[in-house]
C-alpha cells in the first residue's frame, strides 16, 4: 500500500488535466511507503503517448528528496485518452523495482498505483488517501 495525501491526488489531477492532451509526469517523495510532497517534471517528449524527463530537472528532484531526508518513492504520470494501466511502453521503461509507478487516467478520472519486478511483472498497489 503506498498513502497519499489527498491534496497530493489532487495536485497530480490537475497537473494532468492542466497538461491535457500531453502525458504529464513528476516525482512523489517521502520517506517508506507515505508521500509527503509531488516535484511536477517537464515531459520532455511532449506525447500523448509516452513521457521523458529533463535530466537537469530529475538530478534537482533527486537532491531535493535527500535535502528533506527523504527519497522518490514513485514516478507519476498521465494517460490523457486511456485508463490508468501500465501500458507496454511503461512496463517497457520500468527499470527501477524500488520505485512505484503512479498512473492518473484523465478519461476516466482514476488515479492507479503498481510496482514492478525485475521480471517485469506489474502488480496494482493500493492507494490510501491521506
């Protein structure tokens, strides 16, 4: 189970509708399974499709986290036209099993959590608002 604050569901949901019809994308931090902040990323590749983040923007996300002595614990992004699933592009981008993916369907308005394994296997997390 990954714990939210509701305030920080509301934030990725805004950003998505705010970025419609491009992917929006960031990082959440906190510290174990609990968020405590959203960092909003630039989707470099500006798709409908897929997303990349501006290496400059992922390293201050990265000194950010471990300023507050916490770390990224899960990337999110938007699906603008379909459900929030891990695609076969995000499953194929997913290297990093210690952090959880964040889906936010715009269509649906559904906000999704999963983790991956170094096989590649995906499993839903839930999410408790905070």
């Amino acid at each position: 189970m990954i714990s939210i604050p509701i305030k920080i569901i509301e934030q990725i949901a805004e950003h998505a509708k705010r970025d419609y019809p491009i992917e929006a994308c960031g990082y959440l931090t906190g510290k174990d399974d609990v968020v405590s902040d959203i960092i909003k990323m630039t989707n470099t590749d500006k798709s409908n499709e897929h997303f990349s983040f501006d290496p400059k923007e992922q390293f201050q996300a990265v000194k950010y986290a471990r300023s507050r002595g916490e770390r990224l614990i899960a990337v999110y992004h938007s699906h603008p036209d379909t459900p929030a699933r891990m695609s076969r592009e995000d499953i194929r981008l997913a290297n990093d099993t210690e952090i959880k993916y964040i889906i936010f369907s715009v269509k649906d308005n559904v906000i999704k959590c999963f983790e991956i394994d170094k096989d590649k296997n995906v499993a839903e997390i839930p999410i408790r608002g905070i």
